[in-house]
C-alpha cells in the first residue's frame, strides 16, 4: 500500500503530497502556490518530487475550510515533512495559521530551534509553546503537532520523528479552555500576514530553501487524537526515506550487499531499509555498521511477514545498531554478538582444569526457547571455555560445570545467570571429588 494510502487510512481530512502539485488528494482544500516549485527532490516513500520554496516570499496558500482553520476546534492535528538547505537567524514559520494573536504553527526561532505554538487572545494570549530538537540542514524531518481541548485531553502535543517532546511552556501544555478558536489561512512557507511568537509581532518570513512532502490534517474529530504508535509506525517509519537499501534476493546475496555499504552511518530519518528474502521466511544479517546518535532508524525491515534478526558483531559496541522499524507486517530484532567466557579452577589451589565440561542452556523467561543449548563444550588447557552468544534481552539459564570422565575428578558446580547485555565472564571453582 503506499504511503498516501497510509495516511488516509488514519482518517485524514486533507493530504497534500505536493509531489508535481497543491492539490489535496481527499478533500477539497487545494493549495495555491506562488514562486515555489514541484522539482524538489523527494522526502518520503512513493514520492517524485517535492515543493520547494527558494525565495522569503514563496509559499503555498490553503483555501479558508472548517476542517483547517475557519472554525473553533476541540481537536486538531497536522502533521508533514520537511527539508531545509539553509536557516535564518530571526524566527521563520514552517507552516501556520492564523496571526500572532490566534494560531496554529510550527516555528524555527532564532535559528533552527523548532517550537510548536497555539495561542489565542482570551485563554493563552503569550502561547502554548513546546520546543522540540535543533533542526540541521539539508536532513529530513517529520513533525505533528496536535491541540486537545479541555474536554479531548487538555494538551497540546509535539513529535519529531514519531518522538514526543514535552520541553514546553507553561510545562503543563495545557490550554485549559474547550477548543482552539478559528484563525486565519493555512500557509506552507511564508506567511500570507502578520504573525509571530509568544503573542508578539515579529518579522517573519519562510525559511529559503525549504522544503514540503505529505502534509495532512485532521479537523476536529476522534481521529485528531492521534495516538503514538499510529505517529511512530504509520506517519514517520512507513513513509522515511532510507539512506541506504538492501533488495530481496537469497541471505547470502543479501549479506553480501550489506557488507558493501559505508560501515559509519550518518543522522538520517532511516539509514538502511532491507526488504524480505527470497522465498519469504526469517533470515539473519550481520551488521559491523556504527550509527550517528541522531538517526530515528537504523534497520527497517520492508517485509510483509517474516522475521528478520540483525546481529551486531562490532566488537566496539560503541554506535551499534540499536534501533529496529518493522512497520508493514514483519519484525526484525537486533541482537549483539558476544563472546561467553567461563573459566574453571581447582578450589584448593586454583590451578587451571583442562576437559572440564561445561553446559548451559536456556530457561525460561527470556526470548529462546527453554532448554535451548547456548554452550557445550569443554575447558581448555588454560581452564577456559568460550562460545558466542547473540544477544537480544536478559536471558535467564540453567548451567553447570563438572569433571568427570579423566581423573582428577571434580564435583558438579553451578553458574549463575541470567546471560545480559554485559555478557558472562564467570570462573567457577570444583572442590575434588577424588
């Protein structure tokens, strides 16, 4: 299904891909444009194009609609991605409506600051203002913003890349008041009026460069209240533009590709997308990538079904893979290679054991199934057993290590678990049994 389909199955009023055009692809509430251009390069999924705003005076114009802006709403929600070159040091407006005293907009103040407001003269004359991440350029980002009137919720919200930010004043983001009252027109890039912040006049203007794909709102309505897997997994994991993407093919081929692609990964709304392997089914890919701390997605998994398990073998663990998106039906887990280290001892003189055997398997608890074999083997001349282990989550086990078959005997001991994220590094001391 495509990413437009996506967002209209959440109940959108108005889409507007902008992808060629201004057009609303479910309402009626087509944009106008004027000195912007449909020759951008695409942000999102099943996109060509997106528009571009060049000059301060470009903007696209929303007509004057109940569901948009020309009545009080108790719930509303809009929500879109955006790409800037460049960034102005006095406050610019992404999108809004309305003017400095009644609003709806998402601002960049003073720089690449985002900040989401509402305000009105009678209930929040100074704004309702939540601060989301600095903006950096030439990156892709999808914002929502939502208002919730007193009887919906009593909050406004902001999510950039399916991530709340609640940085707010008041701290509350309470409006306190039933709904939200009418403003002026919607506008994509530069305002069509007076506007500004905190309730003041301000010179404002568009963001040179900026860049629009797959706007929508919601008027007021229960869908408005959109919840946060439905902004996660639906609006911004489905519709991201991977930096990076592994085609179907067999595991072996596949692994081969991925192998192939830069190890240092940079802050992207999705770094690689991997689709599913021939045949269908769960497969398994190594991965020695580090990531930037920025990026929303490191894996996405395109697959319909399937599970797809990612194993970190960076030994660094330094920028590891740690963020998995499975938005159409699949799942993928990340898990981290490592190496179990067990090392037996005499008790009486802590002399190494060689042929020690050493057995550990899964209990329950964790994601493998009970009795499920980890380690089966036996010490080395040094006392030392080893095997890898891949890492999801705290695996709980059954353990124990003897000395049986060649003399010197020893009796049974036991290791403790569970298995974590810091590996096992245990030595376990045999009392003679001879």
């Amino acid at each position: 299904m495509a990413y437009g389909n996506d967002i209209d199955g959440l109940g959108a009023d108005h889409r507007w891909d902008l992808d060629g055009n201004a057009n609303d692809s479910i309402g009626t509430a087509t944009g106008t444009n004027a000195g912007g251009i449909f020759t951008g390069p695409a942000l999102t999924k099943d996109a060509t194009n997106s528009w571009e705003g060049n000059n301060f005076t470009d903007r696209v114009t929303l007509p004057t609609v109940t569901t948009i802006n020309n009545s009080a709403q108790a719930r509303k929600a809009v929500c879109g991605w955006v790409e800037f070159t460049e960034f102005s040091p006095h406050p610019v407006r992404i999108y809004g409506e309305g003017t400095n005293t009644t609003c709806f907009q998402f601002c960049m103040g003073y720089g690449n600051n985002l900040t989401f407001e509402c305000t009105e003269p009678t209930n929040f004359a100074t704004g309702l203002q939540i601060f989301g991440p600095p903006l950096v350029p030439n990156r892709v980002y999808h914002i929502c913003g939502i208002f919730l009137g007193n009887a919906q919720g009593n909050e406004i919200k902001l999510f950039v890349d399916g991530i709340e930010y609640t940085n707010a004043d008041p701290l509350d983001r309470q409006p306190n008041t039933a709904s939200l009252d009418s403003r002026g027109v919607g506008v994509f890039g530069d305002p069509a009026g007076t506007t500004g912040l905190g309730g003041a006049v301000i010179i404002q203007q568009c963001v040179t460069n900026g860049r629009y794909q797959h706007w929508a709102a919601w008027g007021d309505e229960a869908d408005a209240n959109l919840t946060d897997s439905e902004i996660r997994d639906t609006l911004f994991e489905r519709g991201a533009l991977a930096d990076f993407s592994i085609p179907s093919s067999l595991e072996a081929t596949m692994q081969i590709s991925l192998d192939a692609i830069a190890d240092a990964q940079g802050d992207a709304p999705c770094c690689i997308e991997i689709e599913a392997v021939t045949g269908g089914g769960d497969f398994t890919l190594t991965s020695d990538k580090t990531f930037d701390p920025l990026a929303s997605i490191h894996y996405r998994y395109n697959g319909t079904a399937g599970e797809l398990t990612i194993v970190n073998i960076d030994d660094t663990q330094q920028g590891n893979a740690s963020i998995g998106s499975a938005p159409f039906g699949g799942s993928i887990v990340i898990a981290t290679r490592q190496t179990l280290t067990v090392t037996v001892k005499d008790a009486a003189d802590f002399s190494a054991i060689s042929g020690a055997r050493v057995y550990i398997e899964a209990d329950t608890g964790g994601d493998l199934v009970a009795g499920t074999e980890i380690m089966n083997t036996t010490t080395n001349v040094s006392g030392l057993a080893t095997v890898s282990h891949d890492y999801t989550t705290d695996q709980p086990i059954i353990a124990r290590v003897r000395k049986g078959s060649t003399s010197t005997y020893y009796k049974e001991n036991i290791i403790g678990g569970p298995l974590t994220s810091t590996a096992l590094n245990e030595t376990v001391l045999l009392v003679p049994d001879e």
